[in-house]
C-alpha cells in the first residue's frame, strides 16, 4: 500500500526497518536527511518536473529505497567504505538519483552529478546546500562535451537508466580513471545490450538486487575496461 502523503514520522519508522534488509544501518539524522531530500524533490518537482514520479509513495519506494539498494554494493565493489576516499560521477543525475544518496551516506567520497538540464543541475547544488553536504557537486553539461570538468578522472561512474551500456561507456570513457570502474543501475540487461556492449568494455559482474516494497527487477551492472586496453594506455 502506498505511503500517505505528510506522513514523515511513518516515513522514518519504514526507513530504519527496511535499512537492514539493505545491509544498511541509517542513523536518525541520515533518515531526516533522507526524508528532507525526498521532500525537496516533491518542492521541485511542482515547479520543474524534476521527475515522473509524483506519489509520495512510489517516490519512497522507486527512489529512494531503489537508490538505497546500490549503497551497499557500491562500497563493496570498489572496496571503499564510508570512510575512504573515491571520486565518483553520476550521468544524467536528473533529480540527484543515487548520486545525492550516495554523497549523504559515503562523506568522504567527492560525487559530482551531471546534467545536461541547467534546473536540474541547479537543484543537486540546491540539495547540497539545504543538506549540508559539502561533498556534493552539481554540474551543467554534456558528459561527453570537452571542458565540462576541470579533472575529469573519476574512479567509480555511474548511471541510472541514462542511456544504453554501448552509450554509457562510450560518452564516459575518457573520464575513467586508468583503473577505475562503470556501474549502471537497470531494470533488466537485455541480450541486446549485452551484444552491444563496446569490444574494450568489459561486464564483469551482474549483481540482482533486491527492492524492498518493490516488486520489479532490479540489477546493478558492473564494468570495466579490458586489462590490455588499460595496460596499452599505460
């Protein structure tokens, strides 16, 4: 059943239940912030079409809880914790999905989301003030354009439905860092897809995630270049 609307309290209490199921344990103030940022995008959203999702119950579960389902792995992944350092970007952050969620809960990790929508880059450098998340940086652009990032080597990039893997890669590449990695977040990875994937990219992983209060598939893909195209830029 869907979240009522104005019901924060019920919100929180659905939050630090389900964390655990995440591999997550949210402290009370990430859960506030959590449910600020979900209430800033409702704000937005009103005036901007940030994103299609309008119910505040389908923006817990499609949002936030789905963005919530990569923390975890994301940390596994790269071997990183909340605690170390990792440079990552976000293509067609859009709203700021996982890359706001992903800045709140790892603070020693640099995000940098990317839009090639002037508003919605605006309000990621929005919710980083209204925040407090110092590690969060909302950027205008292309990600494929010359001069959109002043150091453009990120260690970890992401994507949620951006674009098709072939796509995703190839826009992102000279942005990689030599030993860096691609995870983008899908419903499913269609055989198609899977052919179309660059001859230098490498899927190495496909990890099935599981949504809570979410009945729809769900799967993080990871990739990376082939070791002899980076031992060859070496």
């Amino acid at each position: 059943m869907p979240l009522e609307y104005g019901a924060p309290s019920r919100m929180d209490g659905q939050l630090e239940a389900l964390a655990p199921r995440l591999g997550l344990t949210l402290t009370a103030t990430e859960r506030e912030r959590l449910l600020a940022y979900l209430a800033l995008i409702q704000r937005w959203t009103k005036v901007y079409n940030l994103t299609a999702v309008r119910n505040t119950g389908e923006m817990f579960t499609h949002h936030l809880l789905d963005c919530l389902a990569v923390v975890l792995p994301l940390r596994n992944g790269t071997g990183v914790a909340g605690q170390g350092a990792l440079r990552l970007l976000d293509v067609g952050s859009g709203a700021g999905l996982p890359g706001v969620i992903l800045a709140m809960l790892n603070p020693t990790w640099q995000v940098s989301c990317v839009d090639a929508v002037a508003k919605k880059a605006a309000f990621i450098r929005q919710a980083a003030a209204e925040l407090g998340l110092p590690n969060l940086h909302g950027i205008h652009g292309r990600v494929e354009a010359p001069g959109t990032f002043r150091s453009p080597e990120f260690d970890l990039i992401t994507s949620r439905a951006f674009a098709s893997i072939h796509d995703f890669t190839t826009l992102t590449r000279t942005l990689l860092a030599p030993q860096g990695q691609w995870a983008a977040m899908k419903a499913n990875l269609s055989a198609d897809e899977r052919a179309d994937i660059p001859a230098d990219v490498e899927m190495f992983h496909v990890e099935q995630l599981d949504v809570p209060e979410l009945n729809e598939k769900r799967c993080l893909v990871w990739l990376r270049p082939h070791q002899r195209t980076v031992e060859a830029a070496e």
